[in-house]
C-alpha cells in the first residue's frame, strides 16, 4: 500500500477550511471540518506506520489505536485526561452532519484550543509536526 500522505494533505485543508468558517461564523461547518482534520490527521500517522489505516470515524478508538502503534504512554495518558473533549470532537462529525443542534463560537473556540494541544503532543512525543 502506497503511503498515505494525501490524508496529511486533506488534514491539512480541513483545518484551514474549519479556520475560515469559524471566521465566518459558520460553527457547524467548523465543527465538521475540525473533527476531519484530526481524525485524518490521526488516521495519517497510523497508516504511516502500519502501512494501512483504521477505516472507523471514532476518534475515540483512533487515539489510543495510534498510542499503542507508537507505543506512546503520553498520548494515551492525553487521551483518557482530556476524554470529554475527544467525545465532543467526535460527537461534531455526527451532529453536525444528522442534527439540528447549532454549535457556539465558544465551543469551537475550546474545540481548537484542546486540537491545538494534541497536535503539540504529537509534534513533541512522536516528531510528526502537522503543520510541517
């Protein structure tokens, strides 16, 4: 299997989409395009590593999918701190695609802070710098 670095790429690009949306106070569209960022992002890395990726949505079975790939206790002690908001990053993928819920700036705002600092403890435990 080829390596998987178009989903680096199309990381990427939802990220900067999410960004702009929120800008545009676009909250649901944000939300979505966030959750895609870090589960391709997610799904990158383990891929990357096995040469084939996990085809669930989950990102709460990604995450510790990609600390048992990297052996890395960090990350998954990351993941089991901060479970809540794995859960709602996850729960934006569903909800912003199936629901009439609308989300607030205020969230995506906490939504971006806690990606912002999983996408550091990548950078730092596994040296694999998104933005890079």
């Amino acid at each position: 299997m080829k390596e998987p670095f178009f989903l680096k790429e199309r990381a990427k690009e939802f990220l900067e989409e999410s960004k702009e949306l929120l800008k545009k106070k676009r909250y649901n569209l944000s939300a979505f395009n966030l959750e895609q960022a870090i589960e391709l992002w997610i799904k990158y890395l383990i891929g990357k590593k096995l040469g084939e990726w996990p085809k669930t949505h989950y990102i709460s079975e990604l995450v510790p999918q990609l600390a048992k790939v990297y052996k890395n206790k960090k990350i998954l002690k990351f993941f089991e701190k901060n479970q809540l908001f794995f859960e709602n990053l996850e729960s934006a993928y569903f909800i912003s695609r199936y629901f009439p819920k609308k989300f607030t700036e205020n969230y995506l705002l906490k939504l971006f802070k806690k990606s912002e600092e999983f996408l550091e403890l990548i950078k730092k435990t596994i040296e694999e710098d998104f933005y890079g």
